[in-house]
C-alpha cells in the first residue's frame, strides 16, 4: 500500500512531524511518500491562506498521485479536499475529517486544541461543514506569538497540557483532538497523562487511509463527487492538464 501525503504548508520543519508520526501511525509494509507544498504560507491560519494551499495541494495531488493508493492532505483544515475527492479514483482523505471521524468514535463530546486564536473560526467552520457542531464541546487555543511553527509542542508543552485539561474539567470533552500539523504526534507523546483519550490528525488520516484502501470503494461515477465535465481549459502545469486530459 502506497500512502502519498502532501504537507500544504511550505514549513520543512513541520513536514518532518508529520511524516515522524505518519511512519509510526502506519502498518508494516505501507509506504509513505511526503511532499511539501512548494508555495504558501508557513502554517495555515486562515481561509483565504487555505485557498491557496488548495491550489498548490492540487498541483501536487496531479503530479503524484497516479502512483499511489490513496492521497492525504496533512493540515487541518483539509484545503482541496473535495474538489480532489472529484477528480481522483484513489480515496482522498483530510486531517480535520479523520480526526472528527476517529473522535466520534471514542466518545460523545469533542474538544479541539489549536495552535492560535485566529485559526480558530476556520475550525468551526470544519466541524459544520463535516455536520458535527452539536458535538463540539469547546474549541480552546494557545493565545501567545509563535516563536518557530516546528518547535510549537517545545515551547508551548505546559500551556498546551493546561489547555487540554480545561477542556475536559471545564468543558465537558470526552475526547480531544490535538488540531494542526504543527502538533503531529503529540497526541502519542502526552496521551497517558490526560483524563480522556487524545486524537492525532495524522496518526488518523494514515489509519483510515489503510481501511479505505483495504476496502477496496470503487470510484465515483454519479452523485456529487463524480469527475467534474470535460471543458476547455489553458495555462495549468503539466500535473493538472494530465488530469483534465483525463476528464470523462
């Protein structure tokens, strides 16, 4: 099984977390491609940042993904998601979405643990979009300038215990999901020193990957997630005109 997993943020530093708790995440055998977004921003904080890292996440997605078995887009937020869910035969999976999805699973009430305030409200967003807001307990979120977005579990580790906690005593959270790249893999490190289970954005997108490959779905030929329509099209690099080139 070959998983390719694309970072839509430019930051090395985090593409390095990732993929660290992608290969511990993953079952013997699976193969683990990571790319990093080659424009962008450091770390997504907002929706219109999003809508670039959709764009460089498709350029990407077209390039590489014929040689894999599934495609996952590690930033929570999910930028491109369903738009690559359309024009892909392989299954497409989000971080936010397999976080959610791995959450409601482990219990009734979720809370989220973000990086800073302002990417708080594209979060919410996510959970309406996924049709989850009766379930979200609280989103909570470091409120302090990032010195370095890889060493954010480093410098803010008390302040994000304190954070998780709270969720749990003040909010009422069965479960926490440890939101954003950035935190890749903390969820593993701190999971035996907090009152309810922890979810890891990764270690759930590479997990439900694997089942959804086993699974074996085929792809998509009505509804809304069908190929979009042959059109004209001009001035897209070499990855997106194959994949237009392909287009039913």
């Amino acid at each position: 099984m070959k998983l390719l997993i694309i970072n839509p943020n430019i930051s090395e530093s985090v593409t390095a977390l990732i993929e660290k708790e992608a290969r511990l995440a993953a079952a013997a055998g699976t193969e683990i491609t990571m790319l990093t977004a080659p424009m962008g921003v450091a770390y997504i904080e907002t929706r219109f940042e999003a809508m670039i890292a959709a764009y460089a996440v498709a350029e990407l997605a077209a390039e590489h993904a014929h040689r894999h078995d599934a495609v996952i887009l590690a930033a929570f937020g999910d930028p491109g998601l369903e738009g690559l869910r359309e024009a892909l035969d392989i299954p497409v999976l989000g971080m936010t979405e397999s976080a959610l999805m791995s959450a409601c699973m482990l219990g009734k009430r979720f809370s989220i643990i973000a990086i800073s305030r302002r990417i708080t409200a594209w979060y919410r967003d996510m959970v309406e979009r996924n049709g989850l807001e009766g379930r979200l307990a609280s989103i909570r979120c470091l409120d302090k300038p990032l010195r370095d977005i890889g060493s954010v579990q480093d410098d803010h580790a008390a302040r994000l215990q304190a954070l998780c906690e709270a969720a749990v005593s003040e909010d009422g959270a069965d479960v926490l999901i440890l939101a954003g790249a950035p935190l890749a893999g903390l969820a593993r490190s701190i999971k035996h020193q907090l009152p309810v289970p922890a979810v890891d954005g990764v270690s759930s997108a590479v997990n439900h990957a694997q089942s959804l490959v086993s699974l074996a779905p085929a792809p998509a030929r009505a509804g809304s997630f069908a190929k979009p329509p042959r059109k004209d099209f001009k001035n897209l690099p070499p990855g997106l005109t194959r994949l237009f080139g392909k287009l039913p």
